[in-house]
C-alpha cells in the first residue's frame, strides 16, 4: 500500500465512524501507539475515547504491536491482544504494524510517511533503534509501572513485588536510547498491599498510567513537557531483569515472607512451583508430585507443628510448609500437572491419610 493511500485512510478515521471526522482530523496531531499484551489496550482504549473528544488535540494514526503469534496450546495463530482491540474498535488494520524487529526498514518507511508528531508506548516488547526515535518530533513517551529510576527493566512489577516493596507506583517518561532512562514528565505513587499478585497490580498500574497520560497529553503536544520533565538520578537506578523459567521453583530453605512474595511476584507467568513426596502409610512407598503453588500467605502464629521438620501439615484451610528461621509459608490454592486449581483442603482430602513432606 502506497503512502497518499495511507495518510488518506488515516484522515478519515475515527472510533465512532463521525461523518464529520473528516473536518477536524487534519487539525488534530498524528500520535502512533506501541503496545502488546493484554494490559496496553487499557492505555489504547483511553487514547481512543479522548481523541473523539471535540477539543481533542490528537489523532490515533498508526498501531506498533508484536506479529501474530501461535496461542490457546499453539491451535491458532492470533493477532496480539492490542491488534485484535484494535480491530475490534473499527480501526484500520492497514494501519496495524507489525514488525519483527522496530528498526527494520521497510517499517520506519512507513511510519515516517505518516509524520507522526508524538509516539506512545506501553509495555510493546520491542527495543526502539535510534533511527525510529528520531522520527516523531514531540519524542516517544513511555508508561513504565515503577517509580523511576527504580525497577528499569522488563520486569518491574515482578520484582518489586519479590522485593517486598511497600509502595510503587507508575511514571511517565520520555524514550530515550538507554533503558528506561528518559526524563520522568509525571509519576503517581500507590500503596502495595501484601496479598496483590503480579497480574492485578499490573492492570492496575497501566490504568493509572492511562490517566496520568491522557493528564499530561497536553503538555506533551505543546511541548512543554519536555521543559518540565526532571532528569533521572542514575546513581539511585535498580534494575528489573526477565524472569526466567528456572526461577519460578520454591526452596523451602528461606523463610515464608521471601516464598510468599514470589508467589505473588511470578503470579500468571511463570507461576512458582515446589517438589513434595508423598507417603503410602501402609506400604511406605514414595510418590513424588509437583505442584504449583498458586495462592499463599505467611502464617501470624507459631503452632504450626508436625512430628519431623520436613512434614507439610493442614491447618484450617492451609498446607503449612515449615521454612528457614522457623517461619511456616501457608499455601491455599495448588494446582497439579494438567489439572484444575484446587484449594488446599481438596489436596488434603485427596491424599486420604498419607503423609506429605517437602523435598
């Protein structure tokens, strides 16, 4: 598809299909979104309703996403979840990019015909070359759920929940070549409770991001923002890495609150699994079952006991794993290999008397 025909496309859409769109679109500033999983079409959503607004200053002229990819057991090769709003809101799937790699060249032809004045990103999963940078006048703006610099990374609400952190929060910042490194424009803080799992805390994040943005659009379009926004401190800088498969097994060497919050943190993907033996009472044979550990709390009391220190007990509604320093990790939902989440009684109950120890 030619440019002229792309820029026209682009000039006549909008959401709500307005038969006048066409007379203000050409006023309104080209803003193209970077976005990827489920989370950033809260962001895309938010960018949508405001451009319909009859003092909009912007327009959604492109979309960056990951390339479809093999879902639902690798059955299907689906569209990412951004895409697939997107295409869902009405919108041009000729103006849905979907590059392998930000920096290819047949793709930043086409994003520099569409003169995109400003570019939003929210978690897309692409590292951004130079070249694409200098593209958009007004900069590219990420929504990063951390309280910058701290948690720079791909991982940030992951490892701020492994950490144990009290409080985080989401920024946002200009993109610039250096990981998560960009001048913050504005930043909001929040609380963490101390049961919250990765994925709500998540979402939560990134719907506070999409008000903060849709707050600070203004100043970035005008270009104030780039006046405002307050350079990072690197010297105060952690960084936030991938989690790894190989890290999501349990170790029942460190106490419960270090277990408990990975639990939490590795929450969705990659989970957190631990090892247990089972023991037939009557025949003394030995079964090995892994689980995951899905649901967890640290035990308040100390009167957890069982008759050696490797034993796994039922307490009211939990399996009590003992744990270094004479800490005991509650666990009250698992979930076997190729099977239903269960709740903790429903695994005692199945194992119908036999012992169970924590390898």
């Amino acid at each position: 598809m030619n440019s002229s025909l792309m820029l026209r496309r682009f000039c006549c859409f909008n959401t709500s299909s307005s038969s006048s769109s066409l007379n203000f679109c050409s006023k309104k500033k080209p803003l193209v979104f970077l976005g990827s999983p489920q989370v950033s079409t809260t962001v895309l959503d938010a960018l949508f309703n405001a451009s319909t607004a009859p003092d909009s200053l912007f327009q959604v002229a492109a979309i960056v996403t990951q390339p479809p990819s093999r879902r639902d057991r690798g059955k299907k090769v689906m569209p990412s979840p951004v895409a697939q709003y997107a295409l869902d809101r009405g919108f041009s799937s000729d103006l849905i990019f979907t590059p392998e790699k930000a920096g290819e060249d047949m793709f930043l032809s086409n994003l520099k015909a569409l003169q995109p004045e400003l570019c939003i990103t929210a978690a897309y999963g692409n590292i951004l070359p130079r070249k694409f940078l200098n593209i958009p006048p007004l900069g590219t703006v990420n929504i990063h759920p951390s309280l910058l610099p701290l948690y720079r990374g791909a991982a940030p609400v992951q490892r701020a929940l492994q950490d144990g952190v009290k409080e985080t929060g989401v920024s946002l910042a200009f993109t610039v070549r250096a990981l998560d490194a960009g001048p913050v424009i504005a930043c909001e803080r929040l609380e963490v409770d101390d049961q919250i799992k990765a994925p709500d805390l998540l979402e939560f994040l990134f719907s506070k991001g999409s008000e903060l943005l849709i707050h600070e659009l203004p100043s970035i379009l005008d270009g104030s923002a780039k006046v405002k926004a307050k350079p990072q401190d690197d010297s105060k800088a952690t960084l936030a890495p991938k989690i790894t498969p190989e890290e999501s097994w349990l170790y029942f060497d460190k106490e419960a609150l270090v277990l408990h919050n990975k639990v939490r943190a590795f929450a969705g993907w990659p989970g957190t699994r631990a090892k247990v033996v089972v023991i037939d009472n009557k025949n003394g044979h030995h079964n090995i079952l892994e689980l995951k550990i899905i649901t967890t709390r640290v035990c308040n009391h100390n009167n957890v006991q069982g008759n050696e220190v490797d034993d796994i007990t039922f307490v009211k509604d939990a399996l009590a794993f003992p744990c270094a320093g004479c800490t005991t990790l509650e666990v009250l939902e698992v979930q076997l290999p190729g099977k239903k989440v269960i709740s903790a009684a429903a695994f005692w109950n199945g194992l119908r008397g036999q012992k169970v120890k924590k390898l």
